[in-house]
C-alpha cells in the first residue's frame, strides 16, 4: 500500500551490522523488542482496515487509505480548524437536497475563483457536526479528496486504478461517507496513460448508480471545457451556481472572520477598515472576485502592521553591533595575552548587555502593550502598494488641491484657460462622486494645430492625477488608419492567431488601469 518510516525502522534493525543499528543498541535499546513492536503496530494498521467493513455508532471508524490520499473536513470542523461559513445557506440547503436524492446524488458548485465554493462544503462540514442536517446526513463523514496524491508516485500502468478502486472499495464498505474534489476538472485525463482509463470513467458507473456521494467544485469554464464535453459525465452532476456575495454581504463575512485574523496577527481591526477593504476591493481589484480580494487585502494589512510592531527598533540593533565588536576586541587582547585590557572589555561586554535587555524589556512593554489598530488608511496603503493604484482618500488637502487645479495645471500648461477650466471642472465632479465609478473619469476632444500643447496637457493632466508623467497610454492613431490593424488596438478575435496576448490599447489598460489615455 505504501511505505513509511516504520519499514525503514525494520530494514535497519534487521541488518544489526549497520551504523543506526548500533546507534540504536547504544542507546539501550532491545532490538528484537523494537522489531515486535514495530510488527505488531503494522498488523494492528492492516486489522483495523480489516475491520472497517461497517462505520461505527457514534464514533467515525479508522479510515487508512482516505486518511492518506484525503482530508477528513467533518474532524477538522470538530477540532475547530475550518473559518466560520457566513451566509450561503441556500446553497447549503441545495447541497443536502441533492445529497439526499436516490441516484445521480451529486451537486458539483459552480462558481468564479474566489467567490467561496469550497467555503459552502466547509459549511455543510459544520453543520454535520452540530446536527443541522436531514436525518439522510446525519454522522457522515466528509472528505476531500486530493487527486495529486493519488497519481503522484504512480510509476506504473494500473497503479492509480489500483489506488483508486481502493478508496472507492473503503467508501462502498463503510456507507458513511461524501466526498469531496476540489477542481473537479482534474478528474476528466486524470492518471490516463496511454491504453489506461481515466479516473472519469471509473466513478461514472458508481456516480449514476448513487453508490459514491461526490460533491464537486469547479469554475465555469472548465466546467465548460471538460465537464460539459463529457456529456455522461456532466448528467450524474446537478450544477450549483455558486454567485458573487453582494458589498453587504462581503461586509458581513469579513466581520464573521475579524476574530480570527485579530488572533492571529496579534492586532485589532476596527469597522472602518472592514468597511474600506470590501468597498476598495470592489473597486480597484477587476480581475478577482469577492470575498476573496477583500479577505486578501484585511491579511495582508494586519500583516503589515504586525511586522512593523514586531520588528526591533534601530538602537535596540545598534547594541548588537557594539557588543560583537567589543567580543573581537576582547579575543584578539587574550590571543596578545594581554589580560588586563582582556578583563575590562570583558566587563565593558557584561555592562552592554545589561543594558541592552533593559532596553528590549522597556521596548517590549512600551510598544508591545498597546494592541495596534488596523484602519481604513492602512487598508489604502496595503492596496496602494499591491497594485500601484493612488488610493486617494478626500482629504482636506485633496480637496483644497482640486479647488486649485487650475493653478496647479497652469505652472506646466501657460494660457489655454478655456481648456483647462472645463478639463478641471469635470476632474471635480468625477472626484465629488456625481459620476459613474465604472466610467471614464472624463472624455475630451483637444482641438487644435500642432504645437499648442494638447500632448503637454494630456501629460500634466496624468501628473496631477496619478503623480507621475508614465501614467500615460499615449496610442499613435495613424498606425491604426487601415481597417486591418484595428484588431491591434483591442485584439485577435477568436479563432485567429495572437487572440491569447490581447490588443495594444486592452493589454497596457489592463496592466495599468489608473492612467491617462491619449488617441494622438
């Protein structure tokens, strides 16, 4: 089945000649004893597989071959290992209809990354242990199951159809248990070589017959790409659309997580943050999904702060240096053999030290005492830093420099006021927050003949903006005049070669999404 450290122990042992083997005798130990016992151990394993023939009342029985190519999510909800589920119940309760259907009792959840597909099994986990489930569901045991575990190590043909059928022969034995396969997809070529069967085709007749209880999770497109090509396949799943949770909601799964990423960064995280990381996630992070983003961007700034707090300060390393110079100094006077000066480095040394753990008590309970805050500011900074995005927040400051942006403007651009007022009036209502988050800050026209500083104004625009001239997507329009090379501005259609890299105009957008464009 496999082979573990316990078989090496009894190699080892059995030689007697070899260097652990008389390390081991040294050390008193009996080897004929710990040969037996290392032989009774490994019949106690395989009678226990043996026995595991019905589930127990009450307590789930031993598991030896899930156990190694699965995690047991019901023990680790027991054990308190798995984050709270906020909301999703009527995906919860969808999951436990399908599960107690007679046959094709296989919910696969659908859903973008992120958005908490395996949270909703995690949930189900939890309500298995406290006993909000059907009688159908009750003391089942629920495992994911890792598909890389199974085929890795599989050298030769039949290896992981052995493996498997093992598992599924466990699973039909005991009746207990659901399973669970994260990134279902895999399944679909898994372990397939050539001549060989793939672990698809194994499970399908278990699937249709209601045997084998699968709860899968996958994202839409690979849904689409390998699940629904195999149309067998996809009739024993029921599909559950797993949708992004809306801002409130996002709100309310972040406060259900506050407690453990305070506990576990050793801060505290105020409303204002929480607030600030969903609404700022939402609107500066397009690529991802909720909560996801939004839990992302809460770690890493109680992860910041953490480390600011935890990190020594400069004078407290000082004496670090001092104290490894003045060891030098004393080693090279004894290597002189001159052990007065030896002696009094050696006091100079004591005195150094002393004061140095005076100081790091002060610093520690200075500093240390005082539960830091995770705030709105620090959520900007964290996302600032993640994305180059200028978060700015209306600030005092903020505001009183937009009410200037005609001045400010005018220090680069001279004359053009007609233009610039009526670029600056629009920047001020874009930023007041009258307009569309999901738009362009603003459209303008700049007409005129070459040389007057439309160029110059666009750049400026982008410093005042973004605080820097490279914020600016300068396109040369006359490269795009035949009706060919247009699909270069926004890419291939699919289909056509180069429809993977994206167009000129979409790809430098998309890596830098706070900028100025400019059609010259």
């Amino acid at each position: 089945n496999y082979i573990g450290t316990e078989h090496i122990l009894l190699g080892l042992i059995r030689e007697g000649e070899g260097v652990a083997a008389q390390v081991l005798v040294k050390l008193g130990a009996d080897l004929n004893r710990v040969r037996q016992q290392v032989i009774q151990l490994l019949s106690g394993y395989q009678g226990k597989e043996a026995v595991a023939s019905g589930p127990a009342e009450g307590t789930p029985s031993t598991s030896l071959v899930l156990d190694q190519f699965g995690r047991n999510l019901t023990s680790a909800a027991r054990e308190g290992k798995l984050d709270p589920v906020i909301g999703r119940e009527k995906e919860i309760e969808r999951v436990m209809q399908i599960l107690s259907r007679r046959t094709k009792n296989n919910p696969v959840l659908i859903g973008e990354p992120g958005v908490g597909k395996t949270a909703v099994v995690e949930g189900l986990a939890q309500a298995i242990i406290k006993g909000d489930v059907p009688e159908t569901l009750k003391d089942k045991q629920l495992y994911s199951l890792d598909l890389g575990a199974l085929v890795a190590g599989s050298r030769y043909r039949g290896d992981f159809e052995e493996r498997l059928k093992k598992v599924l022969k466990e699973i039909r034995t005991r009746g207990d248990i659901i399973l669970f396969i994260d990134e279902i997809h895999t399944l679909v070529g898994a372990g397939a070589a050539e001549g060989a069967i793939d672990a698809a085709s194994i499970l399908k007749p278990m699937l249709a017959r209601g045997e084998l209880q699968t709860i899968g999770a996958t994202t839409l497109d690979e849904y689409r790409k390998h699940l629904e090509k195999d149309a067998a396949l996809e009739r024993r799943f029921q599909p559950i659309q797993v949708a992004e949770p809306s801002l409130t909601h996002t709100i309310e799964i972040l406060k259900g997580l506050r407690d453990r990423y305070e506990s576990h960064h050793k801060v505290s995280i105020n409303d204002d943050a929480i607030v600030a990381a969903a609404t700022l996630a939402d609107r500066y992070i397009s690529d991802r999904f909720l909560p996801d983003k939004a839990i992302d961007l809460l770690d890493e700034a109680g992860s910041r702060l953490r480390i600011r707090r935890m990190t020594a300060p400069p004078e407290l390393r000082a004496f670090d240096d001092k104290i490894a110079e003045v060891r030098k100094e004393k080693e090279s006077a004894i290597d002189g053999q001159d052990f007065e000066k030896a002696a009094s480095l050696r006091d100079k040394e004591k005195q150094l030290m002393a004061e140095k753990s005076e100081r790091e008590k002060s610093w520690k309970a200075g500093d240390l005492d005082v539960v830091a805050e995770v705030d709105e500011e620090l959520i900007a900074e964290v996302l600032s830093t993640a994305t180059g995005i200028p978060v700015f927040k209306l600030t005092e400051a903020e505001t009183s420099r937009l009410l200037r942006m005609e001045d400010e403007l005018h220090k680069r651009v001279i004359g053009q006021e007609q233009a610039i007022k009526a670029l600056s009036q629009a920047i001020r209502r874009t930023r007041a927050g009258l307009k569309d988050p999901k738009r362009p800050g603003g459209s303008f026209i700049f007409a005129g003949p070459s040389g007057v500083g439309k160029t110059e104004l666009s750049r400026t625009l982008a410093q005042f903006l973004f605080g820097d001239d490279d914020a600016l997507i300068q396109l040369d329009m006359s490269e795009y005049s035949e009706k060919h090379t247009a699909s270069r501005l926004f890419g291939a259609p699919p289909g056509y070669v180069g429809y993977d890299e994206g167009g000129q105009l979409t790809e430098k957008v998309r890596r830098r999404p706070f900028s100025v464009v400019l059609f010259d």
